[in-house]
C-alpha cells in the first residue's frame, strides 16, 4: 500500500511539474512549409466508359430458399397437451423436520467477532 501511494504521488507531482513548466528555455525554430493540398483526388469521379466484363453471367436460382408449403399435413408428431393443473403448486401435506434434528446450532459463532490486534500492513 505504501509503494503504491509514494508510486501515486510520484507521478502526480511529474505531471503537475509538466503541467506548469516554462517553456523559456527550449527554442522553437520556426520553419514554415508551404504545403499545398489538391483537393481534387478526393471528389469521386464516374468513369466515362461502362465495362462489365468481369460480372458473372451465371444466375442464381433463389428459389430453393422459398418457402414451402406441404401438399398434405401430417399430425404425426403432435406436441402432447399440458394440462393446468399439473403447473399449480402444490403444498405438502406434512412438513418433515427429521434432517436437522440432531444438529444444534452454536449462537455465539454467528456473532461477528471484533479482533484483538489490528492488522495495518
């Protein structure tokens, strides 16, 4: 925790001293460069003469992904019928209580326990 914070505080301080740093010092050699951009070669332009020579000439049949409707229904598999009554709750007749008879449970271990030394490292 402790290299952490100095680490923290370290890079802090660098960046506020960058922040707030004259720039006397440091020379700044002005050199101006005439730079010209053609603005041209980004308009879109359309060819002048068409040429599709490299388009496929085979057609795709897109009827084998159509839909189709059977010419006679079957009912074979039928999804069965679910009745309501089968998805009410149903609440047991008698509550069995057999299985944590025998353990006792201790109140005092569900208590929160403060310790007897802090730990601060």
């Amino acid at each position: 925790m402790k290299a952490t914070t100095i680490i923290l505080a370290a890079l802090f301080t660098f960046q506020v001293s960058v922040l707030f740093a004259g720039n006397e010092s440091s020379t700044v050699t002005s050199a101006t460069v005439e730079t010209t951009l053609d603005l041209t070669a980004l308009i879109p332009a359309t060819p002048i003469e068409a040429t599709f020579e490299e388009v496929n000439s085979e057609v795709i049949d897109f009827t084998a992904l159509a839909p189709v409707v059977p010419a006679e229904a079957e009912f074979e598999e039928m999804v069965p019928v679910i009745g309501f009554g089968s998805l009410a709750p149903v609440t047991p007749v008698g509550a069995d209580f057999s299985d944590g008879a025998d353990q006792m449970i201790n109140i005092n271990t569900l208590a929160p326990v403060t310790p007897m030394v802090a730990d601060f490292e």
